[in-house]
C-alpha cells in the first residue's frame, strides 16, 4: 500500500472511468438532484477527479442500474472514520490486502471483507 495520504492520492490514476451527475441520473433512473442527494446521504460518493472537471462519482459505483450492493452503508462507516468523500474514493479505488481493490470485492459480492476492513481503520 502506498505511504502517500489518501487525501493527497490522484483520483484521475486510481479510478478508470467518471461519471457525471446526470449521467449517474440516467443509469439510475432519477432526476441529477437526487444523485446531488443520494451524494449528500453518502449513499455514493463524488470528488474533482482532475482540476477544473467538476465533481463526478466513479463509473464503478454503479452496477446493473443500481448503487453497488454494500457501497452506501461502507461510506457511512467510512465518514463516521472521518474520511471525506475523496478519501472514501481513494481507499476504495487502492489495492489493499484484500486480494484487490475494495470496489471489486464490493462489485463481486465480497462486502463483509471490506466492511471488516473498514470497520478496524485509523485515521
């Protein structure tokens, strides 16, 4: 695992693919400010993945029209850590000692293995 900050982390090399609001809005199925909402709610969560872009959420937060299974209740969980949610994209999107990113065992199904992580961080 790297030694830089999670915060100090570049969004743009760990996360593959970004979505804008309204983009996340039309997978979904719900108007651009309800994902402003859902964002709020930490159900997902959105950073400025590069200066000037404006702030989108990772394409891999969404899955088959729905929020990733386990992603709202690990972002919660993360901001009680007092992540931010560019910390939050950053600790996802980082090859720990799952095996893997804590997205992939998100999307694959394996949520208790990152929760247990989660659950024992200090920051």
């Amino acid at each position: 695992m790297s030694d830089t900050p999670l915060a100090d982390r570049d969004l743009a090399a760990l996360v593959p693919e970004w979505l804008d609001w309204s983009q996340v809005a039309g997978l979904l199925g719900v108007t651009p400010g309800k994902v402003r909402t859902m964002i709020r709610e930490h159900e997902l969560a959105a950073a400025v993945p590069v200066p000037g872009a404006g702030p989108k959420v990772p394409a891999d937060f969404i899955q088959d029209g729905l929020v990733v299974k386990g992603l709202p209740g690990l972002l919660t969980l993360l901001h009680d850590h007092r992540f931010d949610d560019r910390e939050c994209i950053a600790w996802l999107f980082t090859d720990d000692d799952l095996p893997g990113r804590p997205i992939d065992a998100l999307r694959e199904n394996r949520g208790s293995e990152v929760k247990r992580r989660a659950q024992v961080l200090e920051y």
